[in-house]
C-alpha cells in the first residue's frame, strides 16, 4: 500500500495533524497502540496569560484563533462541543501578585485577555482579591480523540499496532509492514525518548496527576486558578490538577499526589473538606528544554519527520503547528525557525 503520510501515535497532535492533512487531501495511516495517552489524561486547558507573573503565551495572538477555528469546525463535523469555553478567576494569594496583577490590567496588549479585578466570591479564600481572565477555557480532548478514532478507522487510516523501530525498513524504499509512505511523521509524546531517530532531542519529561471530584456542595461555574486548577464539569462535579513532577516519571497515580491538590484545594476553597474522588490519573508531559515544540526532519534521513514537544500547552498550539507543519510536508512553505529541530544539529546530534 502506497501513501503519503505514516503517523505514529494517536494523541492530540497525531490526531490533529491527521486531521489537517486529509483536509488537504493526503493519504494517511495513524498507528496507535491503543494505550492511555498523555493527551487523554490531559485536561486540555486553554490560558493565554499563565504564571505568577501573568505573562502572555508566546505568538498567542496566532495560536489561539488557529485553536478556535479548528475544534469550531471538529464541532461543526461531529455536531458536537468539543471546546468549552469558560471565563478563569485567577486568586492572588500575596500582595505582589496583586502589584502584578494591576500592572498588566494597565497594558494595553493584556486587555484582549485580562477583564479586571473581580468581587471575591462566596467561599473562596482570596486576601488580595481575584483577577478575572478571558478567552480561557478548556478541550475535551478524550471525547475528541475518540471521535477523531472512529473518523479515521471510518476511512480506513487507522490500525491499532504496537509499533517496533526494527520493524521500519529505510531502504531500498521506506516501507512499515507492506505500507510505502512517502513521509513518516512520529508523534509519540514521552515515548520519543525511545525512538532510535529522535532521542538525542532534549526532551524534560513531567509526570502530571490530575483528580475528577463530586462536590458535596455546588461549585462556582468558573475556572480556578490558584497555582493548581479547578475545573468545573457541572454543579457539583470539577477536576483539579496537575501535579508537576520530572522525577517519577510513570503513569501511576500516587497518594501524595491526591493529598497535594486536596490540600492545595482545601487552601483557597475551604468548604471542600472532603469531596469524593472518583478518578485518578496520571500523565507524563512530552515537555521541552527550551518550551518550544519539537517539529521537522531528521538531519540525516529526509522522510522521517518528529511533531511533538507541546508539553502543557498543547491544546493551545497544536492546531497552528499542524497547518504549518502540513506546508511543510507539501513543500508550500518553511517551519518556523523557532520549533525546528534543527536548532539541536550542532549541539545535540551526534557527528
């Protein structure tokens, strides 16, 4: 079987960059080996203005119409909400905060972004007040990626395989199991650190655990930002998350973990004393040494190519990146300097 593109991994970025090169017409096959992945666990959160010094995510006047448009139109084809938004309070727990908070409410580039200082409300704990944010909000991305599956095993583009690298034969012709791509797109999140071609990338891998919470009383239909998150999922029903750890590096959930973001929780929220956990999970982040994605061609084999690296901000910039990377493919265009891999040639690739 001849096709264009050969995508390993059927996380948000294998499914998204799927997603834009049938738009253009490409033949595709996703192999996946079926497994939780990252982008499953992931609560999908969309923040354009992020940190304890509310700062903008880099190009997101780029990145989030991209976002927009996109999961508008999945919306549009599967007639379903697959993006939610949803306006976050952000809680300013020290005084500086507040200083930093009025500061970027008097820029004029913020304003798209921050709506001001908001009346505490009831039951949160917030001494130096709540910062209202915009244009926030949340992916369901498990529901997406489910869809997005059953799309593609509709086109017959998807075969559910655990892939071996010995299995990849580079010459006389690339080929995978009786399949001829012209490209090979990995797109394996964590697992790249693994694969033969792409591991001298310096990944910073970050396991995440986020918990799914019944309320015993309602909860403000809000977005909290508190260092940790709350994200309400109905009137007594929220998930809070993420942990941040780049030493245990497993998708085992762990008990410290729950007793950190209760506590965490309990901190800014006092009424939740003790809501039922009804999920558990962990992820590990495919996150980057310097924060940008890990998108192009290997220096040495021209028809294996890497997307991924998106880290947290994945909901965010994958869809901007897979249209630029779908140019690429298509020889329409170059890759912004900034995500290309080939930034790492010298420093990182063995001679």
């Amino acid at each position: 079987m001849q096709i264009d593109v050969l995508l390993i991994g059927q996380g948000l970025a294998g499914s998204l960059l799927a997603w834009e090169l049938l738009r253009r017409q490409l033949r595709i096959l996703v192999v996946d080996d079926g497994a939780e992945n990252a982008s499953q666990v992931a609560a999908g959160l969309i923040n354009p203005v992020t940190g304890q010094r509310l700062v903008k995510q880099v190009d997101v006047e780029t990145l989030l119409p991209a976002a927009m448009h996109v999961y508008r139109q999945l919306g549009t084809q599967f007639r379903q909400c697959f993006y939610v938004q949803m306006p976050m309070l952000k809680i300013l727990r020290t005084e500086k905060e507040l200083g930093i908070a009025e500061r970027r409410l008097a820029q004029q580039d913020y304003r798209d972004y921050l709506t001001g200082l908001a009346p505490v409300l009831t039951g949160i704990e917030a001494p130096y007040g709540v910062l209202q944010q915009w244009q926030t909000g949340y992916l369901r991305t498990e529901a997406l990626l489910s869809q997005l599956r059953d799309f593609l095993r509709n086109k017959n583009c998807y075969r559910r395989n655990s892939l071996q690298y010995s299995e990849i034969n580079l010459e006389p012709a690339l080929q995978w199991r009786g399949v001829y791509p012209r490209h090979i797109v990995f797109c394996e999140g964590y697992q790249a650190i693994a694969n033969p071609w792409f591991r001298y990338l310096p990944f910073q891998l970050a396991k995440g655990e986020i918990l799914a919470c019944e309320s015993r009383q309602d909860i403000p239909q809000h977005i909290l930002n508190y260092g940790h998150w709350l994200i309400p999922l109905g009137p007594r029903l929220f998930k809070t998350g993420a942990t941040f750890d780049t030493n245990q590096l497993d998708n085992l959930p762990t008990q410290q973990a729950q007793t950190t973001l209760l506590a965490s929780l309990r901190a800014v929220f006092p009424l939740q004393q003790a809501p039922y956990v009804y999920q558990h999970r962990a992820g590990i982040r495919p996150a980057t040494l310097d924060k940008q994605p890990f998108i192009g061609t290997h220096p040495r084999h021209s028809q294996l190519h890497i997307f991924n690296g998106f880290g947290a901000k994945g909901s965010l910039a994958i869809p901007w990146y897979a249209a630029r990377f779908a140019d690429y493919l298509q020889q329409q265009a170059g890759l912004p300097p900034g995500c290309n891999i080939r930034r790492y040639d010298e420093t990182h690739f063995p001679a």
